[in-house]
C-alpha cells in the first residue's frame, strides 16, 4: 500500500488561503446583507492572518484595520440605513 504523505508546512500555507477564498464565495452568494457583509470582514481578517505569516506586518496591520475593520463597519451601517421593501401587497397595506 502507497500512502501520500502531506506535508503539515502545505496544509498550514493553503489552509488559511481556502478558508479565504470560502468566505469570499459565501459572501457573495449569501442573499442575507448583514451576514455577507460579516462573511467579508472575516475572510479580509483571515486574509491579514496570511500576511502576517508571509512576514509582511504592515500589510497585514492595514488589512485588518481597514478591510476588516472599517470597510465592514461602513457596509453593516449602510445596511442599517437602507429602507427595506416589502415582499408583498400585504405587509404594504398593513403600513
């Protein structure tokens, strides 16, 4: 029997890139805003974990602060300020 052999340093560097790039994928697919706009802020934060690990503190630094920070932020108060449409003919006369 042939095994393959992972090696862990692989899964350590790809991992965290997947997990990316699934968090991205969800967001924009998710058709909840709030949950979308939460999806983002956590794959820019896993993004910033890359950055650190391929020794780049300042990168990281500015992707936590303003992509998962203050782009975040910014979009979950948008949502908030937006009137939301009613659905159907029903809950527009009860208005």
């Amino acid at each position: 029997m042939t095994f393959i052999a992972i090696d862990l340093t692989y899964v350590i560097e790809v991992g965290p890139l997947l997990a990316t790039l699934i968090f991205i994928i969800i967001a924009i697919e998710i058709e909840d805003l709030i949950k979308a706009a939460i999806s983002l802020g956590i794959s820019s934060a896993i993004l910033a974990a890359v950055f650190f690990t391929l020794n780049a503190p300042y990168a990281a630094v500015f992707e936590l602060s303003v992509a998962a920070g203050l782009i975040t932020i910014l979009l979950l108060s948008a949502i908030g300020l937006i009137e939301h449409a009613p659905k159907d003919k029903n809950q527009e006369e009860t208005k």
